[in-house]
C-alpha cells in the first residue's frame, strides 16, 4: 500500500520504522488472513423534507480482508473493505461504492521500552456532527467524505528507574479530506508535529520527588494561520514530616494562531505556587497549593488541589483544580474493574482540532473489539485497567466521530461515562459522552449531548440477540441549528456453521430538528449473510 507525505517529520519517522522493520524480518512470525464477504437486503421506508417519501428496496456488498503479521518484535494489522450499494428505485443516484483501509503497525526494541507506530487509515464519514447522526451507505450517501489520516511516533519510556526516569515521545501526522466534497467554507488538508518529554525521580529518593513535563504541538493549516502550543510544567517536592511533603509547582502555557494576534493574546497563561501533599507513592497522593495566575494584565490568586490515588490495582481516581487562559480548569477520571462490572469516566477542558483529535488517546471504551467490527456482540472486557488494544483491536466506543471537518481551532470540554457489564450469558452497556465546542474563530458555540443503552443475550451456543438505543442531542447556542435524533436497533444472530452467520435486524430512526433539511423518520427491515472464506 502506497505511503506518501509532505510532512518532513513523518517521512524521517516513516524511515526510521521502515528501516527497523526490515532489520527484524528475520524472526520467527506469523502471517495470517481472514477474508471476510457480507451481503445484506434492506427494504426500508424513510420519509424527509427534502427527498419526501421513499419505499425502496437495496442490497450492499462488502468484502473485507484482515490481514495480520505477529512476531516476537513487529506486530502488523490491515483491514481492507469496499462497499457497494444498488438500490432498486433512483439507482443511478443513490447507488454508491466505498473503499475503506485502516493499518496499523507496533515495533517494540529495548523490552518494549522504545515503541515505534505507523497508523494510516481512511474512512468516510459526514460533513457535519449533524449528519454523522443519519447519514450512511444507505441514506444521504451523497453526505459522506473520504478522509484520510496518516501518523506516525517513536516513544521511549523508563521502566522503574532507580534514579531518573525519562519519557519521550515524537509524533506526526497528516490529516486530508476530498476537497471537491467540501464547500468554500470549509477545508481540511493539515500537517502537525507533537513533541512530549517527562522527567521525574527514580525509586532510590525517598524524601525528594520532581515531576516535570513539556510538550510542542505544531499544526500546520491550509487555508488559516498555522496553530501552534507550547507547555511546561512541574512539581518539585521534600518531605517534611512522615508522608507530608512541601511542595512547589508551576504552569507556563502559550496557544499562537499566525495571523489571528487578537485571539493568540488570550490564548497564554502562567499559574505558580506552593502548598502542601499527603503523597504515599507516585500513584497515590493528594496535594493542596496557593497559586498566582497570570494572563496579559491579570493576576489572581486561587486555590489548588491535585489528587491521585490507586485504590487497588483494578480502581483509581484522579481530579484536579488549578485556572488557564479560559479560565477555571477542572479533569476528573475514574477506573473501577471488578469479575463483571467496568466503569470508566472523564472530563478534560482544552485546545484542540479536529486534526488533533484523530489521534486523541483519550480512554472512551470498556469493551475491546475486533479491528473494522465494533459491535458489542464481538467484544469482550480486558481484564485490566489499562489493557493496551493490539494492532488488530479497537475500543466499542460512543461514536467514531466527534466533530466535524473543518481547519478550526476549537476550546472543547468534554465528558464520557461508560458501564460495561459483562457475566456469562448478558453482555450490558452503557455510554454517555458530553462535548462543549468552542469555535474560536469563527464565535460558533455547540453542546452535544449523546447516551447509548447496548444489551446483548446469548440464546444459546449459535445464537444471541441483541437490543440498543441511544438518543443524541445537538444544541447550537451560537450559529446552527439544534437536532435530536433517537435510533433502536434489534437484532438476532444465528451461526450456521463456523464460517457462515445470519443476522436478522429491525430499526428505527427518527431526527427532529429546526432546520426543516434535517427531519427524517427511517425504518429499515434488514438480512445479513456473513462469510468468513
């Protein structure tokens, strides 16, 4: 498959894993393939302002090729897939083909304490958050854009340090979307570079601890000015009494939009300050401080806090307070595992765009899935907290997109809550996601709103059946228009033979919306053969 960037510091990361991959051909490895053909019927009926009633009848297409190469150093995964759709009345506007890739690659030297990665993959997907919500192969296929992402990163970690521990990590990516499928007002062809170090103390000092991180992010942008952020940070603490430490910390952030002075003078801030922490190891402490924040000509004095602790090794919690440039700056996560239940939640306040958010390490799942398959009835819950998803795995997550296409830079808040339950013959699933979305330069606000309800019940040995539900809300409170969509899905699996399955599914969609283009009701009648060659 054809690699190519304009990015220098992707094609020097490109390199460099190219380079090692041929040097550990020589291992023992195992190549596998699994190809895969689905064929589904849908007769459906959908009813909207714009297109009026529709009773049609469409059959899609979609064969897929998984291929894996694993050994001892060098861990491989490709996942190839075309869709075609022919649909029985307006076929000559609403027949449709679509070719998606996602590769994934992991090297790890040193026992696996320097890692290299080389990702790229591309999917279609809608314009806009609103129509990520409706359109599909399907529906309004005419809405969807070819994207594509290309990444890459060379990361090396500490592993137990006896005096100083290190973390590095490099990263690049390239971000490009069919710019005939955009309008004027939109583009997306960006370059961005990560750079992130950490130093902090080994296990040899017991009384003195430091922790100290700064991280470089430049994105490159095709039609705006280019964005670029800078940070530093750290904790320096000497223990006073027992478990009591005196400790003195500091913030120094900077955001630059090239050609936007007016907005980059708002986007800086400095917090310093000093107090004290109950810390009884690296993962468990609570400290309180009395910081100064600076921005341009403001100054004010606030209270700090900082808390960190592992209850055990499957639950922990981490939040914090502490003021940036956008103001009060809240983070709150939680992991709790137990045999059956896993619950995850977070909330995080920042800059960011789209560009950006393609590769958002952000933890939003509890269920682990094939590669190219994210469908509960396929997943299973990883035993640990921070279980790592091999080349060939991704998270069952909310949703696969979380903003739409733009060059944009946006101030976003952010939440998630996901339950996950998973005992015998009853898998269970619930997700909430909450996202504010702050276009700064474009005075654009917009709340998104989402919950999912998944349950999945094995009938038998070759069977299950499978319920989910979600509702999803758009609030425009500057610019746009407000939508509500609420999707139900049921659906029986039967395993003929272990290379050949059917799967029966009902569904229902309804979209109200302020803007009359956005109403739709769709109710579709499905059959899926799945073979597995």
């Amino acid at each position: 498959m054809a690699f190519s960037t304009s990015n220098p510091g992707l094609q020097k990361i490109v390199l460099l894993c190219g380079g090692t991959v041929l040097a550990t051909a020589t291992h023992a490895a195992e190549l596998t393939f699994e190809p895969v053909i689905e064929a589904t019927a849908t007769h459906y009926k959908s009813d909207s302002d714009s297109r009026g009633e529709l009773e049609n009848q469409a059959l899609l297409l979609k064969p897929s090729l998984l291929t894996r190469y694993n050994s001892r150093l060098l861990n491989v995964a490709l996942n190839v897939s075309h869709t075609e759709v022919m649909q029985n009345k307006q076929s000559s506007e609403l027949d449709k083909g679509f070719t998606d890739y996602q590769f994934n690659s992991r090297l790890g030297l040193l026992d696996q304490r320097l890692q290299l990665q080389l990702n790229t993959a591309k999917k279609h997907r809608a314009l806009t958050i609103g129509s990520v919500l409706v359109a599909d192969p399907i529906l309004n296929a005419e809405e969807l854009v070819s994207t594509r992402t290309d990444s890459g990163n060379v990361s090396f970690s500490s592993r137990n340090p006896a005096y100083l521990g290190v973390d590095l990590v490099a990263g690049a990516n390239q971000t490009r979307a069919d710019q005939d499928a955009l309008n004027q007002n939109r583009s997306l062809n960006n370059d961005s570079v990560n750079l992130r170090g950490r130093i902090y103390q080994g296990s040899e000092f017991e009384r003195v601890f430091w922790d100290i991180s700064s991280q470089y992010s430049e994105t490159t942008r095709r039609t705006e000015g280019d964005f670029k952020s800078n940070s530093v940070s750290g904790r320096v603490g000497v223990g006073v009494y027992s478990d009591l430490h005196f400790i003195v910390r500091g913030t120094d952030e900077s955001n630059r939009i090239e050609g936007s002075d007016f907005l980059t003078s708002d986007l800086s801030s400095k917090t310093y300050g000093a107090g004290l922490e109950w810390r009884e190891s690296a993962s468990r402490y609570i400290a309180v401080t009395y910081n100064k924040f600076e921005r341009r000509n403001e100054e004010e004095e606030f209270v700090g806090f900082d808390l960190d602790w592992a209850f055990s090794r499957l639950t922990s919690v981490q939040a914090s307070y502490d003021k940036s440039f956008f103001g009060d700056n809240y983070s709150f996560a939680l992991t709790h595992n137990n045999r059956a239940w896993r619950s995850r939640m977070g909330y995080t306040e920042g800059l960011t765009t789209y560009d950006r958010l393609q590769l958002d390490t952000e933890f939003l799942g509890v269920f682990v899935c094939p590669l190219g398959n994210p469908v509960l009835e396929n997943c299973f819950q990883p035993d640990s907290p921070d279980y790592v998803p091999g080349v060939d795995e991704e998270f069952f997550t909310l949703f696969d997109q979380n903003a739409e296409i733009t060059d944009e830079v946006v101030q976003r808040k952010s939440a998630f809550v996901n339950l996950g339950y998973e005992l015998r013959k009853l898998t269970l699933s619930a997700n909430y996601s909450y996202g504010y979305l702050d276009y700064v330069e474009t005075s654009r606000q917009q709340r998104n709103r989402a919950t999912r309800l998944s349950a999945n019940y094995r009938l038998g040995p070759r069977t299950q059946i499978t319920l989910q539900t979600s509702r999803s809300q758009i609030d425009s409170i500057a610019g746009g228009s407000d939508q509500e969509v609420n999707r139900y899905t049921l659906s029986l699996n039967r395993e003929m033979n272990p290379d050949l399955e059917v799967k029966y599914s009902l569904r229902y969609l309804d979209s109200d919306s302020d803007n009359a283009s956005r109403d739709l009701e769709d109710t579709r009648i499905s059959v899926t053969l799945t073979y597995r060659l």
